[in-house]
C-alpha cells in the first residue's frame, strides 16, 4: 500500500512539473539601503531536513527507485552533490545553519548541550552570590515534561490528538529548566541564546507567515532574536515516552514509533499547504516558509535493530540494510504526500522545496565501528590533573558523541594544552559492532584542538564564553558511547557526518541540473529569501560570513 502510494504522488508530482512553466528562484535581491520589503507574489519555500540522509543516499535510492518521489525532486531540480554541514555536525547547528547562513563561531550555537561559563546555572535566583557556569541544554531537558508526546502541555487523549499541540513552542519549556542571564537574573530562552537572526524574522518584517515543526520545542529557537520569526510551531517531544500499539518507551528507540511520530509532522505541513495552521482547524493562509524534519532514517541507522530488522548498512557501508531501506521507503513516501498536495495546490508554480538534512552518520560500514565509554577517559584526565597539583576536577562539562568536546574548570591555555597531551599519550577501552573488547590510541581522537586552536578553528575569540577548552574529531568510527545501542552518531568532523545532500526543486516544471562544485549547508538560508525574492543581506551571519545563495548550474 505505501508503494502504490509512493507512486501515485510521485505521478500527480511529475506531471505537474512537466505540464506547467518554471518559476525561477533567482529573483533580483533588493539593495541593503531599501530596508524590509512587503509579501512577494504569493511565493513559498518548503525547507525538508532528513536527518541522517547521506549524498549517496539519496544517490542510490534515486537509482534504484526512478520512479520515486526524491526522484522526481532531482530529476525536476538541482542537485548539489557536494554539499558539507558545519561543524559540529550536531542537529542544532546543523538546522540553525540552514535557517541564518551562518557557522557556529558566528551563531554561537555550537551543540544543543554545552556549557556557557558566563551564565548562571538553571533555577538560579540569587544571582548577586551565584559562581558562573552552566549547562545550557536545548533538548528534551528543557520542556515542561520530557516524557510526554506533547512536552507537558497536557493534552488528553495522546498520541491521537497531538495535533491540538499549541503552536507557541516556548509555552511548552519550562523556564526552571533554563540557564539564567546574571545581568537580568531571568531564564534564558533559546531565540535569546542565539546571535544572529534567522530567515523567519526577514520574512516576517516583510509582512510574511512562517511555521515550522521539529523534534523538541527547544527549537524555538529558530524564531531568532525577536522571538517572533515563527508565527505557527509544530514540536511534538521525539524523546518521550509514549505508549503507542507494541511499544512503550522513548520513540527514538523503536524505528516504528519513529515513523509514527514523523508522520505526525507531515499532517500539520499538509496542513499548512492547504492555508490551515498546524492543527488543521484555522484558516491562515499558506506559509510563505515552512517545513520539517524527518527522524526516521536517522534512528535506522543508530539503531542496532528495531522491529525485528537489523539497523544501519550491509557490510562495506553503502548498502542500507532492512530497517533502514524501509526508512528510505517510508521518507519517500511521506514526501510524496507532500509533493502531491503543493502540485494540486493553487500555488504550485510559487513553491520552492528544499530538501537537506541537519547531519549525516558515521560510520556507516558495521566494521569501521568502535564504541568508546568516554567516562573513564575523562575521569583518567581528572585523576591525571590531580596528580599534577591541582585541586578539583578539570573537567566541568562535556558533550561526546562521534566528537568530543570538554569545558574546565580552569579556563587556560595550559590547562588546555595539559588535556591535549594527555588525551593524545593514553589509549582507550572500546568494543566493535559484535560487542568484542578493542583498545584505541589516542582516546579515540585524530585531532585535537586546545585553547586558542579550538579559537582558531571556529573563527571566534579566546574570550567565547561558549566555546570548548578541548574540540577532538575522533578516529573514524569511533562513537563515545557506554553502552553497546548505537552503532552510529553524528556531532563531529566525519565526511560522512557531512556530506548531506541539498536538493532545490524551484517551483513546478524545473529541469534537472547538477552541482559538484562544493557548497554548504548555509547557503540554504540566503537561497531561500532569494526564492522569496527578499534581501538576503538582511541576514546577519550572510553579511558577517559572506554567505553566497547557492549556485546555478
């Protein structure tokens, strides 16, 4: 039944495209000095993220399904086939990129948990004796309750009624869960973390609708500084802990729940594209930008089995394996609804789809694989600085997944340089894909960066209250994890971390075209308001970075 229904939009998609003329996404972009422009012609982009979807992913599948709808995207749209993400190639900076054109040195978003050494810890409210440092943790931590689909609004009659979610994402997170500004002694919420606007505020000075839907309400954050870019958020809790038929735990374990909660998503942007708002039962005319992302094929590929199916890929890595190949399927086939109903929609000619992804996986071959429990590497370093006369912990906080990165205690290049040294001089207990013991050099790490290198790297100062004392890009394959549940992760420097594909369908009738030139992620920001015919200089991190719009073939 999916596949006849894959088919059927793909078909009404392709002969929409083919009968019916091109709306060019290179409209002429307003001088700096005109200020905000007002709604243009009724256009619209529909930005699609698949998380986890590799270049030669999508390459394959289009291959072997010619007759998909991811097909009919690249055979009717341009394919760049060298496109990277930011690194870390973690979801946040991952989507936050897509939406201001900006890296993290310039974002400031440089995970979704990291530590900020000028904010006060979450719950704070004598902030005159409060000692800095915090934990600033957007993800599921944040909501008002991480265990429910609907984050703690209280809905009754879950999973089925989650469309009735409120569409104001920061309603749902609760503010005692937040780090705390010192100078305001107020939570700080994630708009208010981020440096530089988005591509929702542009649209809305220019008198246009926005919404979006994504897997935590953290990601409010996409409504920029002003707190107002979104006008209509859809963010159902990925990591809650709802029963559903043959399940009960969090969704991101079991890939039919993902699929589930995926599909959810897909009816409020079908929603959207019939001018309602998320829930379907007000009239507000379509987005001018809106979109998703899909958890599906990501949780296929990290999971070592699910559904009675094997996760990830055939050995040698290129070939997705049961689970995953039924991800595929599913994905394209939730697309294709989405494809059909803008193609019989009335403003079919005036739609650009983008389809990306916030982050690819590694390793995708089942032999590359070492899983490394990171704790005893970071309680070596402390016992290691102790030894060396220092009183306390090193380590204040970390984040490690296919990368590390650690926050002290004492913030200097020698404590820093003192990590590097360490890390890179003692080796490292893991386990391969079948649970064998294995030992690895270097903690795990290729490259190390230190103090002023980590600086340096991201293109930012010393005095980056948010930047790590110590960034390591692993060893290809290495996963810091402590258990044997993964045998995949994304957050570092890996190429199969980065290269995500980006795909730009711009409007109906478009002809195929291929890009190889290398391009990033971040160019999907001024792209999208050149498609809306809006100032792309109006976004801070294009004119700090020098952000281009993607380029013609």
């Amino acid at each position: 039944m999916k596949t006849t229904m894959k088919r059927v939009a793909a078909a009404v998609f392709s002969a929409a495209l083919a009968t019916t003329g091109v709306i060019a996404v290179t409209a002429p972009a307003a001088s700096a000095s005109e200020g905000p422009q007002r709604a243009n012609a009724g256009k619209h982009v529909l930005l699609l993220s698949v998380d986890g979807l590799h270049q030669a992913d999508l390459d394959r599948y289009v291959k072997t399904h010619p007759q998909s709808a991811l097909a009919a995207l690249v055979a009717h749209g341009t394919n760049y086939t060298n496109a990277q993400t930011p690194v870390p190639s973690d979801s946040f900076p991952g989507m936050v990129a897509q939406v201001t054109g900006g890296n993290p040195g310039t974002t400031g978003v440089y995970y979704d948990d990291t530590w900020n050494r000028a904010l006060l810890p979450a719950g704070t409210t004598n902030c005159l004796s409060a000692a800095p440092g915090a934990e600033v943790s957007y993800t599921e931590a944040a909501d008002r309750n991480q265990n429910a689909l609907d984050a703690g609004q209280g809905l009754p009659g879950l999973p089925g009624s989650i469309l009735s979610l409120s569409g104001d994402a920061k309603s749902l997170m609760d503010p005692a869960r937040l780090p705390v500004d010192p100078a305001t002694c107020t939570p700080v919420y994630p708009n208010q973390y981020l440096k530089v606007n988005t591509v929702f505020e542009v649209a809305k000075q220019a008198g246009l609708r926005t919404a979006w839907s994504d897997k935590h309400p953290a990601y409010q954050m996409l409504s920029g500084p002003s707190g107002s870019g979104v006008d209509d958020y859809f963010t159902p809790e990925i990591n809650s802990s709802a029963s559903i038929a043959g399940f009960a735990g969090d969704w991101t374990k079991d890939n039919a729940a993902t699929r589930q909660y995926d599909g959810y998503k897909v009816e409020a942007v079908l929603n959207e594209i019939a001018g309602k708002d998320h829930s379907g039962t007000q009239t507000v005319g379509e987005p001018a930008i809106f979109g998703m992302n899909f958890q599906s094929v990501s949780t296929a590929q990290k999971l070592p089995a699910s559904d009675g199916q094997a996760g990830g890929y055939l050995p040698g890595g290129t070939v997705p394996g049961t689970l995953l190949s039924g991800a595929l399927d599913f994905v394209d086939a939730e697309v294709g609804k989405l494809t059909a109903a803008i193609a019989q929609s009335p403003d079919a000619k005036k739609t650009t789809i983008i389809l990306s992804a916030k982050h690819g996986q590694s390793p995708t071959d089942p032999a590359a694989l070492t899983r490394v429990d990171d704790a005893p590497v970071i309680d070596g370093l402390n016992t290691a600085w102790k030894a060396a006369g220092h009183s306390g912990d090193l380590v204040a906080f970390s984040t490690d997944d296919d990368v590390m990165q650690l926050w002290f205690s004492e913030h200097t290049q020698e404590a820093a340089d003192f990590a590097k040294s360490y890390l890179l001089a003692h080796s490292a207990a893991g386990n391969d894909v079948q649970g064998s013991s294995l030992t690895v050099p270097a903690s795990g790490l290729a490259t190390v960066y230190a103090g002023s290198e980590v600086a340096g790297f991201f293109r930012t100062s010393t005095a980056d209250e948010r930047i790590p004392d110590i960034f390591g890009i692993v060893q290809h394959g290495v996963v810091y994890t402590g258990g044997k549940g993964k045998i995949a992760e994304h957050g570092g420097g890996d190429p199969q971390d980065r290269n995500v594909p980006i795909v730009v369908s711009p409007g109906v009738g478009g002809h195929s075209a291929t890009v190889s030139d290398q391009v990033e992620t971040t160019q999907i920001a001024p792209t999208i308001l050149r498609a809306l015919g809006l100032n792309v200089n109006d976004l801070q991190a294009v004119k700090s970075e020098g952000t281009k719009v993607l380029p013609k073939s």
